[in-house]
C-alpha cells in the first residue's frame, strides 16, 4: 500500500504550476473574457496578443507541443481560407493597394486585413479555450462547480458522458476488430472504413444503453441519491486574493473591449 | 427476529405476463451467510433486486405480499436509506466502475463521499478496505483501465467501505477468469468471519457449500428448498429440480446406493477427507 499517495488526499488538490493550480472558474472567468474580447475587438492586433499571450501560458504550464499541434490544426487552414475568401470577395474593388503577385493572381492589402482580421480573432478566442483545456481537468472543473451549489447529479451526467465516449470509442475498436478478425475490409480509402464504421453504430449505441442501466444500481449502491450532505475527497485550494484580482482584470478586459468597440462604432457613423 | 421477511411475495415486471417472483416465503437473519442457487431464470436475481430495494423502487411492475427489512415494508424505505443498510454487488465488473474517478483509491471512496462521511475518517477506511482486499497496490491505477477481475474487486472494495450490515452480491464471478474467481472469492471468505449479513447468489456450488450456513434454491420464480446448507444439499430431489450438487455430494450419495455409506454425505472436500479418514 502506497500511503504517502493515499494520504496526499489530506492536500488540496495541486499540480505544481502557478497557472494550472488556478481555480478551475477563475481559470474560466479569464479564458471566456479574453475570448470574447477577441470576439468584439475584432482586429488581428488584438488576436495576436492573445495568441502570444496563450503560447507563453502553454510553454509555463508544459502544454506546449499538444497545444501548437491543436492550435495550428485550426489555424493553418483558417488563415488561408479567409485571406483567399477575402481576395475573391474584394480584390476587384477599386483603391485597394497591391501586396503581391502569385503566379499572376494580384493580392491586395485591404482584403487581406479583413481576412486577418476575422482568422487572428477566431484564432485568439482558440488558443485561449485551448489552453483553459490543456491545463484544467473536467473533475476539477465539476468540483468546483459542485463547490458553488451545482448538483452533484450535474456534475456526474457531464463526468460520466465524457467517459462514456471514451468507452464507445473502445467498443468500436473492439467491434472492428472483430469484423476485420471475420474478413471483412476495415482499413483503406474513407469509403472502405465507412462502409466497415456505419454498421457498428448500432450494437454501440445498444451496448452503451445497456450499461445505463446496471450503471444507475451501481451508482445507487453507493449511496448516489442519499440526501445528507456530501462529503469530497479532492478538496481545491481556497481561492487566494490575488486570483479574484486576475478575474477582476480579465472582466475589465472585456469591459474595455465592449468600450472600444461601441467607440469605433460611433466613430464609423 | 428476522432481518429481511419475505411473505407471500410475487413480483411480475412490467410489460411481462409470467410472476418473475411467486409466493415467495423466506426470511433471513443477521450475522449468517445465505447461498442461493437454481437454474438461469429462476427468479434468483429478482429475489435480490427485491431485497436490495430495487424493486418496487427502481422496476416498477406488480409487488404484491410483504417484503420486510427490519420490520419495515420495502414499500416505506427510500433507496437512499437502502443503500447504506445493504450493500450490492453484483454481475458486470466493468459497469459498476463509476466512471468519473481517475484512480482506485478515489473510486473506493464514492460511497463515503455519498454519505458524508468526513474525509480523514474516509481515506483511513479506504486504506483498510484496500489492505484487506489486497488491492492496495491498485490504488493509484486508473478504474478504467483495470480488468475485469480488479474492477470487481474494486466494487466489492467501494461496498465494503461502506461497512453495511448486509451484503447482497449476484454472481459476482460469472464474467471473470479463474484467477479473478479466486481473488472474489478470497473476498467473500474475508467477509465470511465479518459477522456481516451475506446473501450471495452463485453457480459455482462447491464454492457455495464451502461458505453458506443457510441455502435456498429457486426454481421458475418460487422458493423449492430451503434450510441449512448441509441439509438441502445433500437432498436427492435436488437433481429433479435441475439445481447442481457439489461433486463430493454426489459421491457420498453414489456411495450409499452402492450400499457402502459414509457416516454422513459430505459437501466439501475437507469433509469428505475427514469422513474417509474415519472410515478406514
């Protein structure tokens, strides 16, 4: 018996990094601000503050290769969707300034702009959901939500779905395995694995429900749906001072943004 | 006085024409361990769903007759007093994992947690029940992860921690290996000299007759025999009534029609080798 790991649960819940050891809402609070900053602000200036401001958090808190790869999954295509988008729609206009020439395909300036603009913002709001993500874990996200009145019932149906897709996901394999055990093609061109996945969706789906059941007695043996007050095991740190101060910056972030916007809408008209 | 009556039960579920349980009359005191045993569909399952307050609670369904725990109609408890008079463990290993705790320790813990119990109190009857069911190097694993034969002694673990006064447990090796089997049973023999209420519902009937005090076999929904273990299982009409003897049983039964009886049929091995032993 480990009792050094059992009696660690007499801690409070800790990782060993200043960002991830944020309370889970805080953590929330300052992600959900940022992001819909960027949504408002909506300028490419403002999108790459926060994609700098986000990959400095992934390297501090050790996410940085799983976010990078997730980050520019989305960010590749987008920013070069937009910009060509963005020269369909406006390169004929007139008074707009030429950049470049590709392969005799003339680009200009301001449609490419419009088209950074739209792809940083999106990209901004991304990586700062991203790295709220990478370095929260749902549990502790739930627990805390428990912690300020949400049902423990809540808390388990959002938990528990989560690994019921991890579970499905395992059924499938194993399904699949099975079928391609039986001679039956499962690997090659997308219509290949289509034709071998479709047919599995049935038995997964009957598989999950049946366990649904048994789960519920499971849960209710122990003590699930008793009305006394519950108890927890991981107990998150007390929220200190300081994090309350960061959320109250992260609040006047957006309150600024909302500012500034309503601003250059004036200005406009 | 009885701890679990049952008089004159019958129970159909819903949707169903045929009485999964009918007229059933039996009672169950404290402290003894109760084997029950008969055929696939024999209402053995439903008889613990019954007891554990799952019927009428969760099945709804036709109950009629009485079904007491503790002088109180099953009818008048509430699940949630239920389960932390009587502990449930039952077939399926890998959906009585909870699913949302990432390691052994803290699944074993859900049920204390439920019921409130402060955490210094719960992590020193984690740390007991772990070292008693021997799955104390397991604690840092993740449940998901485990097999099939530690995910069930994982859920015997996180019922035990409950320290309820009655154990209910249905077939809980019938989905696992040989050496998961051995493993639940080890538990069960831990549970044994636990002074705890055992009812426990199996078909691996050498097993049975090693550990029940009391038997009861069931046969399409009605209660057939019932009594002492040494006593039921040693009666020939058993056979009739397509329930199993142990092996030893039927060779001290094949020994007094061959008109060389042992001075009484045995059901267990240690039995049969003390009797043989006189014999000679």
């Amino acid at each position: 018996m480990d009792k050094e790991f059992a009696y660690s649960y007499n801690d409070y819940v800790k990782y060993g990094n200043g960002f991830k050891d944020l309370n889970p809402i805080s953590k929330l609070i300052i992600a959900l601000c940022l992001g819909i900053s960027s949504c408002i602000i909506h300028t490419w200036q403002f999108g790459v503050v926060l994609i700098v401001f986000s990959t400095i958090i992934a390297i501090y808190s050790k996410v940085f290769s799983k976010y990078i790869k997730s980050l520019l999954t989305i960010a590749i295509p987008l920013l070069l969707l937009s910009s060509i988008m963005r020269q369909l729609q406006y390169g004929h206009m007139e008074g707009n300034t030429p950049i470049f020439n590709l392969l005799g395909w003339q680009w200009y300036k301001e449609p490419f702009v419009a088209g950074m603009d739209i792809s940083c913002y999106i990209i901004g709001f991304s990586s700062v959901l991203l790295i709220y993500f990478l370095n929260t874990e749902m549990r502790d996200l739930m627990l805390a939500l428990e912690n300020r009145g949400v049902s423990h019932v809540t808390s388990y149906i959002m938990l528990s779905s989560m690994q019921s897709i991890i579970d499905m996901k395992k059924s499938a394999d194993t399904i699949l395995e099975s079928q391609k055990a039986r001679g039956i093609e499962t690997d090659g061109n997308i219509i290949v694995r289509m034709k071998a996945f479709f047919p599995t969706l049935g038995p997964i789906l009957l598989s999950a429900m049946s366990g649904t059941e048994e789960k519920a007695i499971a849960m209710d043996a122990r003590a699930f749906s008793h009305e006394g007050g519950h108890t927890y095991l991981r107990v998150l740190r007390p929220i200190p001072v300081w994090e309350y101060i960061l959320d109250a910056l992260a609040i006047l972030v957006l309150i600024g943004s909302i500012v500034f916007a309503v601003l250059r809408a004036m200005h406009r008209i | 006085m009885a701890f679990i009556e049952l008089k004159n039960v019958s129970y159909k579920y819903p949707y169903t024409k045929n009485y999964a349980l009918q007229d059933v009359t039996c009672s169950f005191e404290k402290g003894k361990f109760y084997g029950i045993i008969g055929e696939n569909g024999g209402g053995k399952t439903t008889l613990c769903n019954l007891i554990r307050g799952l019927i009428p609670h969760f099945y709804l369904g036709k109950l009629t007759g009485e079904c007491l725990i503790e002088g109180k109609d099953i009818r008048e408890w509430n699940t949630a007093e239920l389960s932390s008079q009587i502990g449930y463990v039952f077939q399926n290993p890998f959906t009585q994992i909870s699913g949302i705790k990432s390691t052994v320790f803290e699944e074993v813990a859900i049920g204390l947690e439920n019921l409130g119990v402060p955490k210094d109190e719960m992590i020193e009857r984690v740390i007991d029940v772990c070292n008693q069911l021997d799955i104390g190097h397991l604690i840092r694993n993740n449940p998901n992860e485990l097999s099939g034969g530690q995910r069930q002694r994982v859920a015997f673990a996180s019922i035990i921690a409950m320290d309820t006064d009655t154990l209910v447990i249905d077939e809980p090796t019938s989905q696992l290996d040989p050496e998961g089997t051995e493993n639940v049973f080890k538990i069960i023999n831990t549970l044994k000299h636990s002074n705890k209420t055992i009812i426990l519902v199996e078909h691996k009937i050498d097993l049975i007759a090693e550990f029940c005090d009391e038997i009861l076999v069931m046969e399409n929904g009605t209660v057939v025999f019932n009594g002492p273990a040494h006593e039921v299982l040693t009666k020939r009409e058993l056979l009739d009534h397509k329930a199993s003897i142990p092996e030893v049983a039927r060779f001290g039964l094949a020994m007094e029609d061959a008109g060389k009886p042992l001075p009484r049929v045995p059901v267990t091995m240690d039995e049969a080798y003390k009797l043989i032993k006189e014999r000679r």
